[in-house]
C-alpha cells in the first residue's frame, strides 16, 4: 500500500514538519547543481560512512555527520518517498507531543537509526544518506499514538490500481514487518551503493516507539484510546 492521506486533523499549523520538508528539499536542489563526481565526493565528506564512524563513534565530526545525513537524499525516489511521509504523519506527532519533543524525537530517531545500520555493517565504506531513520521514528510514534485512524492508500494489484483504506496500525506495522524481513534477508549479503539500509529504518522505528511512551508520561493530553476512538469516528464520517 502506497499512502496518501490520513484521515487525522491536527490543531495546529506543523511548522517544523514544513520547515524540516523545505530543508530537504533546499539540499537536494543544492545536491542538484553537483557533478556526479562531486555528489559522490560530498557523500563521503558530508554523510556517515560506516567504516570511518567506528574509529570515532562520538566525536563532533561524527556527530555531525549524523546530522548531515539526514538531509541528504541519492535520488527523486528516495526524497519524495521519505518527504510524503514525514508530510502524511509528521503533523500529528508535532501536534500531539509539542516541538521541542517532536525534535527531539525525530533527531534521536535519526541517530538511531545510523548507529543501528553501522552497528550491522560496521565495515561498510558506503555511505549512509535519507531521512528515512529520523522519519521512521515519526512512523513508531504514530503507531503508537493514533493505531485506528484511518490510512488511505493506493493498492498496487498487478497492472490495476485501487484506493483501499486501513487502520494506521495494519499500514504502519506492515511497513514495520517489510523492513524486518528483508533486513534479516540482507544479512551476509553484500551491499551496494544505492540499496536500502534497514536496519536504519528498523532501529529508527523501534526507538521513535519507546521515546513515544515516555514522552507520553510528561504531556499532558487526554487519554489516547479515548482521542484515538474520537478521530476515528470522525474519519468515517468524512469518507
């Protein structure tokens, strides 16, 4: 399933969702105006490669290149997929936790989600690039907060499109299985430039997860299987 929309207003304008979307989006056209040789070359001076991150884990360079990867994008594909993502479920968790953890959030989910993918391929000399890691965090977070908000999407079967609707927990936890099974696929196999660091996605989400029941503990919010039922009623009224 290819998400859309999700049938969950928010209260507020997400303005470091928008902010954190046009960032990327301002890289990728700078990463634009590069020469193939001079994308590589900023790749590896710019974004976490796996070998050289293990000689100093914690150093300010590494730090940020950590930083740095995640607003670097290999492709259209990759910052269009990685952006509609943030924009489809990045507004409720700003809305839901506030901004400060909603930075937090996504950035600790980012870090995760390199050190997960290095702690795996720790000898990799390819370097590691997306969003995706912090974003995944967003999609841990989301499933935890809003499971039964409706999720629509459009169905690949075989030369026919359709537009279904499910639940965020089928959607996300889907995804969530996706990136589990071929992550344990990928191991023993040789990477290569442009394939697709799960694990990164994998540890981003679990950790996106449990930073979400923490920071639960410290907003003060109604309930959330009450405001879960609420919207949901709401979504199948507007369908």
């Amino acid at each position: 399933m290819f998400p859309v929309r999700d049938l969950n207003p928010t209260r507020r304008f997400p303005i470091l969702t928008y902010g954190l979307i046009a960032i990327n989006v301002v890289v990728f056209l700078w990463e634009m105006t590069l020469s193939q040789a001079q994308l590589e070359r900023a790749f590896f001076d710019l974004s976490v490669v796996p070998a050289t991150l293990t000689q100093s884990p914690w150093s300010m360079e590494s730090i940020l290149d950590v930083v740095r990867s995640m607003f670097l994008h290999g492709g259209y594909e990759h910052i269009l997929g990685n952006m509609l993502y943030l924009w489809l479920f990045g507004d409720n968790i700003e809305d839901r936790l506030g901004k400060l953890l909603f930075l937090v959030l996504y950035f600790a989910s980012g870090f995760a989600a390199a050190f997960a993918q290095v702690a795996i391929d720790p000898n990799s000399a390819i370097p590691l690039v997306g969003a995706s890691g912090a974003i995944a965090g967003v999609l841990g977070s989301y499933a935890l907060l809003f499971p039964g908000i409706r999720v629509r999407g459009v169905v690949l079967l075989g030369r026919v499109s359709q537009l279904a609707e499910w639940p965020a927990y089928v959607v996300l936890g889907s995804w969530f299985l996706l990136q589990l099974l071929n992550g344990i696929a990928s191991l023993g196999v040789e990477t290569a430039s442009g394939s697709v660091a799960f694990f990164a996605h994998i540890g981003g989400f679990l950790v996106g997860l449990a930073l979400t029941a923490i920071f639960m503990q410290l907003v003060s919010q109604p309930p959330a299987q009450q405001r879960n039922q609420m919207l949901y009623r709401r979504s199948q009224r507007q369908y």
